[in-house]
C-alpha cells in the first residue's frame, strides 16, 4: 500500500503522539517507526526541517526496541517527542 507523505508525517504523529499519552508502546510500533522514517528520509522532496529530526527519531525507535523498559525509553525523551511532533505538524501544515 502506497502513503502519501502526508499519510506517513499523520502515521508517524499519531504513533509518536499515543507513546506521549499513554506511555506504553509495543515492540512493533518501534519497527513501523524506524520503516516510516527509512521511507520518509529517502524521500528526496522532504521538508528541510523534518529531515533535520528524523535521524532522531528513527534512533529513537532502535533505542527503544532494547529498552528495559517501554515506558522509561518514552518517559526520558518526551521533550524530544514534542519537539519531533510540532516539526511535523508544522511540516504537514505545509505540505497541506
């Protein structure tokens, strides 16, 4: 199934935004966020600002899939994860 890259910035808000909310995660969730970023830094047309962040991300999901504990891995970088979810707010405001 093909996203567009504004599907994909809804996609990787929402996964981002639930781990924010209710600070639990699953192992696969890390994975689909690593996939997404993959795709979306492969993107030659991608916003300037995201592509600065997305590296940050996609660490974070590597970082997350050997965390001992889901919810400390979200805990310890929820500043990161609400910088990350303004840029790509601001990333699909743009490409609206």
């Amino acid at each position: 199934m093909y996203l567009t890259v504004h599907n994909q910035l809804t996609l990787l808000h929402d996964l981002l935004d639930e781990q924010v909310t209710f600070k639990t995660v699953s192992m696969n969730e890390y994975r689909q966020i690593k996939k997404l970023v993959q795709t979306m830094i492969a993107n030659k047309e991608m916003d300037g600002e995201l592509l600065t962040v997305l590296p940050e991300i996609y660490y974070y999901g590597i970082k997350g899939e050997i965390a001992h504990s889901f919810s400390d891995h979200i805990s310890e970088n929820e500043n990161n994860i609400q910088k990350w979810l303004e840029t790509i707010n601001r990333t699909k405001t743009n490409i609206s």
